[in-house]
C-alpha cells in the first residue's frame, strides 16, 4: 500500500492549515458573502418558527401550549374587530382549552361557551387576589360580549314566533307584554292583553298593531299585523291576530340577556347642579325604598316588576340580591314602562354605571358560566 502512494504518511504528519487561510488568502470578500447567507437562513428560519408558533412568554403552570398558529389567532381577531389586548384574551382561553382548530370553534356556540367557562374556572382558580380575579374575568366577558354580537349579527337563521315566547303588543301609545299561545303560518294568538289594574283590554276587530318579540340571542323582531278578534283557547281567553310574516329587525343588543327571579330594591336618583361649569351635576339618593323583583338581565340593563310609580326618564340606584341577601349595585335609568297586570309595571332599564364586580356577577349569570346560577 505504502509503495502505492509514498507520499501519504508524510501529508498525514504535517500541520493542518486553518481553513479560512484559504478563504481570506484568496478573496475575504467571498467570506463575507456565506456569512451573510448564513445569517439569512437562521433569520428565515426564526421567522417561520414564529409564525408557525407564535411568540410570547411560556405558558402559564397548568396552561397546555396553544396548537394553532398565530395567522390563525391574527384572522379570527380580526374578522371579530378585536382589541390586541382582547386577542391576547381569547388566545389565552384557546390555549387554556388545548383549542387545535379555532375555526371550528368559532362556528359552534355551545363548543365557544364550553372553553370560555373553562377559562373563567382557571382564573377563578389561578389568581394571586380578587382584584386580580376581577380585572381577568372582565377582560374575559369584554371579548365573549364582543363574540356574543358578532354571532347574533351573523345568524341568518329566521326567528321563530314559537309558543310561549314573551312578547309586546303595540297599538297606538300604549303597549301590553303577552306571551304566544300558538303561531302557525301568518295567524298568532297571544294572551288576552290586560291594563294596568289587571283587567282585560279590549282590542276592535281590524285594529292595526305589532307584535314585538326577542330571541335567545337577545335579537329583537316586529311583525306588522290586524286584529281577528278574541277567541278562547284550552289555555284561556286569548286575541287572534294575523300578521305579514315579514320581521322587522328591532335594535341589536349588545348584551345576552337572561330570564331570572331576583329581588331587588330602588332608589330614586337626583341631578343637582352645582353652578359651577367645569363640575358635574352632584348625585343625591333619594332616602324611600321602592321593592321590585328583576325578570331578565344583561350587562347592559335590565327589566324590573314593580307596583311603585316610576316615570319614564327617572335615575335609579338598584340593588340586586344576586346570591341570599348579597347584593350588588348599578345605577341605572329607565327608559319605558310596560303596566302589567294588577297594579304592576315593567320597568326597561339602561345601566348608566356599573362597577367591575357587577359586571363580572352578571355576564357570569347570564352565561351560566358560575355554578350558582345553573339553577336561576
């Protein structure tokens, strides 16, 4: 072998010349050159490695690592018009949730629901204090309210004006709640309207008048319609009325509103001027208790029976017993009144001012989202 290639043994025992001699000896600039390229490569790959995993800090203990690229999470907020502080919310409850296709997600109400009051349990439970509970859960809610109009707005679905829907009919200036007996085609039977001492009110035969309704998803309706006339039913005296079958979209809400039975007390709220210009009016509470029982609410108001006499227009502090003699409390306005039944009013209200705890009690009431309001 050796006789082969004599020269072998002695190349194996010289000194091995650096390499970048051989570079730098010929042309540095070359050098330069596959620095930069490989600059570019590990660059370019960052970049995919972000795009593909998105970037931030580690999760959170107990928090799996999120499955979806951020193009997903940038597409979907942005199709919702969300904040970024609201997208880092919802991308907390998708990784909180272990969420591999967000799309899907997006598309199912029930599926939504389920992670966002998975999400509301791990900050119940992983929270260093209460005001740091707080200020998630609102942040929470700020973007399931947000979702909550989207999808209503989206719902193309036609309403259905089923039996036992609550309803309003609007004749003239006045206005009476009834609930849907039965509705087939473009008939509907609604109860027997009644006025304010509880007695029946009579509506003539051709009266024009619309029947006002909301759905689940809190979107308002309006069907314009005539009086047939009254006709008893194995529910009682109800009014026959036939109407166009064309729905009217009311305003949308912004909030999911929820039937409830919850006790509540009302003070009248007073604006004083103080004279100066660059000062608000002064609030003064007034000192008499009305009592009233709250039949739906939302985040954004509510409707409360009662036999007090309260205008239109009046300011209102309003406290809700939400959980056996635990109250909390908004400051609210009414916008109209509906009478019902004997000595009875509804009252519409719009919540001017609503502390961070009493959002967060409500939107979690309203989305069945804490445990003890499952059973309201």
């Amino acid at each position: 072998m050796f006789g082969i290639l004599p020269g072998l043994p002695l190349f194996l025992l010289q000194t091995t010349p650096d390499i970048t001699d051989f570079f730098w000896d010929e042309d540095p600039t070359q050098v330069k050159i596959v620095l930069i390229a490989l600059a570019a490569i590990i660059v370019i790959a960052i970049v995919a490695n972000i795009i593909r995993h998105g970037v931030g800090p580690m999760p959170a203990k107990g928090i799996t690592p999120r499955k979806f690229n951020s193009i997903t999470l940038f597409r979907i907020a942005s199709a919702y018009g969300l904040t970024r502080e609201q997208t880092k919310t919802l991308e907390y409850v998708f990784r909180n949730g272990a969420v591999a296709d967000p799309g899907r997600v997006m598309e199912n109400i029930e599926l939504l629901d389920r992670h966002f009051r998975r999400a509301y349990r791990a900050i119940e439970k992983n929270s260093v204090s209460d005001e740091d509970a707080q200020e998630r859960f609102a942040k929470l809610f700020s973007v399931r309210n947000v979702l909550e109009a989207a999808v209503g707005a989206n719902d193309t679905t036609p309403p259905r004006l089923s039996e036992n829907t609550p309803a309003v009919l609007i004749t003239g200036k006045d206005n009476y709640p009834v609930k849907v007996l039965s509705s087939r085609g473009h008939t509907v039977i609604v109860e027997t309207p009644r006025n304010s001492l509880g007695s029946p009110v009579r509506i003539g035969k051709g009266t024009k008048l619309n029947v006002s309704f909301f759905t689940k998803s809190s979107n308002g309706f309006s069907l314009a319609g005539q009086v047939i006339g009254p006709m008893d039913t194995d529910k009682g005296s109800g009014l026959q009325i036939n109407h166009t079958g064309k729905l009217k979209p009311l305003t949308k809400r912004m909030y999911r509103r929820k039937q409830v039975s919850l006790k509540s007390a009302l003070f009248l709220v007073k604006l004083i001027e103080t004279g100066e210009k660059k000062r608000p009016p002064k609030l003064i509470l007034d000192t008499r208790k009305f009592t009233g029982t709250v039949q739906d609410i939302s985040a954004g108001g509510c409707a409360i029976k009662t036999s007090a006499a309260i205008q239109a227009g009046s300011r209102l502090k309003i406290s809700i017993d939400h959980n056996d003699n635990q109250y909390m409390h908004v400051l609210g306005q009414v916008l109209r009144t509906n009478r019902s039944g004997a000595a009875g009013t509804i009252l519409h209200i719009k919540f001017l001012k609503i502390p961070r705890r009493a959002f967060n009690l409500i939107s979690a009431m309203v989305y069945d989202y804490d445990d003890i309001y499952l059973n309201s």
